[in-house]
C-alpha cells in the first residue's frame, strides 16, 4: 500500500503482481471523507486532500498518521495483518468544536480500472443471493443508487472487486451492527470503491 499527498495511488499485489490503484488516482479523492455536522444540518465536508498530515508512528508492520484541518483532528492506523495479504485500516476523527458532529467518514477510498489484461472486472456485493456486476455497469437498476446499506440491504459487511488474475476485498467487522453503506462510484475508465460509515450525531465527540 502506498500513500501520496494523502491519496492511496498504489495497492499492488506482490504475489500475482497486480496493481489494482489505477495511475489516475492521483488526482482523485483523498483516502478519506468526512461529513461535518452542526445540528442536524451540514457543517461541511473534509477531504483527506485537503488536510496536512505526518507520521506519528513508523515500524515494519505499521503506519500511524495524524491529519489536521481547522475543523477536526483525524487519526489513521494501518497494520499489516497476520493474515499474508490482508491490511487493517482504522480511523478516529474528533471535531475541535464542541458543536460539531461527525456524521459520516468514507474510507478507505481505492480507485481502480474497470478493465484489466483479461477484460472488465467485476464487483462482488452481497446483496440478495449476491451480486457479480462489471463495473462498466451499474450496480443496481434504480437511478443514483451505488452503494448499499448494511444490514438493511446486504448481509454481509463487504465488498470485492475481482479481475481475471486477482482482486481485492474491502470488509468490516462490526459485531455492534452500525450503519454503513458499501457500493462503488464509476466513470468510464475507473471505479471509486469505499465503505461509509454513519454515527449518531454527538457534539464534540470522537
């Protein structure tokens, strides 16, 4: 995995050697959004981007990030599993005012090619009996809905994206069974996969 100007712009699978971060990434989304509230109205919406960041921990198997902005302090964990190939990924985000409420943090954020050496590649949703969709299509026949909301629609918390060679698999494990969505924003060339995470509004808290 590799960070640049707070963007994931490589996931490269060392074993079958494939890179599923798409050379356009660079100039996409940040590896996190936030969405602020004050009440119940928006009070604004953070870009990793758009944050300065350092590493406040550095070894072998781990990364610790610090992310400031006028609005919120954010910190991000990245661990390598036990499990080869499998990365953990963590994010706390705290308002710096005490009138503020996180609503919702996107991430991670992983921009890929919808197409690899051996054709279009699909998306994996667990929705129904399971949904095995190119992503030069659209996930579901209803107008704008992309992303799917657990466990109100799916039944398993995840989402994968498989190509002829390999692919990758975004997952939670949430056993207190909060509210998120999985789903994947598409263009032409490339597909922005991303879990969303929704939270009670609580002023001023983590």
């Amino acid at each position: 995995l590799v960070l640049r100007d707070n963007r994931i712009v490589s996931l490269l699978d060392k074993v079958r050697l494939i890179e599923h971060v798409s050379p356009q990434a660079t100039s996409a989304k940040g590896m996190f959004s936030i969405q602020l509230v004050k009440g119940i109205q928006p009070a604004g919406e953070l870009d990793a981007r758009d944050m300065t960041s350092r590493v406040t921990r550095r070894d072998a198997n781990q990364i610790d990030l610090e992310f400031t902005h006028p609005q919120a302090l954010v910190r991000a964990r990245i661990v390598l599993a036990k499990t080869p190939g499998e990365i953990e990924c963590s994010l706390s985000v705290t308002p710096k005012t005490g009138l503020v409420s996180v609503a919702r943090a996107d991430f991670p954020v992983i921009v890929t090619p919808n197409a690899d050496s051996g054709g279009v590649k699909r998306c994996l949703l667990p929705y129904r009996e399971g949904r095995l969709t190119p992503l030069n299509l659209p996930l579901s026949d209803e107008p704008k809905l992309s992303f799917f909301t657990y466990p109100k629609h799916l039944f398993a918390q995840m989402i994968a994206c498989l190509g002829a060679k390999g692919g990758f698999l975004l997952w939670t494990d949430d056993q207190k069974g909060h509210i998120k969505e999985f789903g994947r924003d598409d263009d032409h060339d490339n597909s922005t996969f991303a879990i969303k995470h929704f939270f009670p509004y609580e002023p001023g808290r983590p």
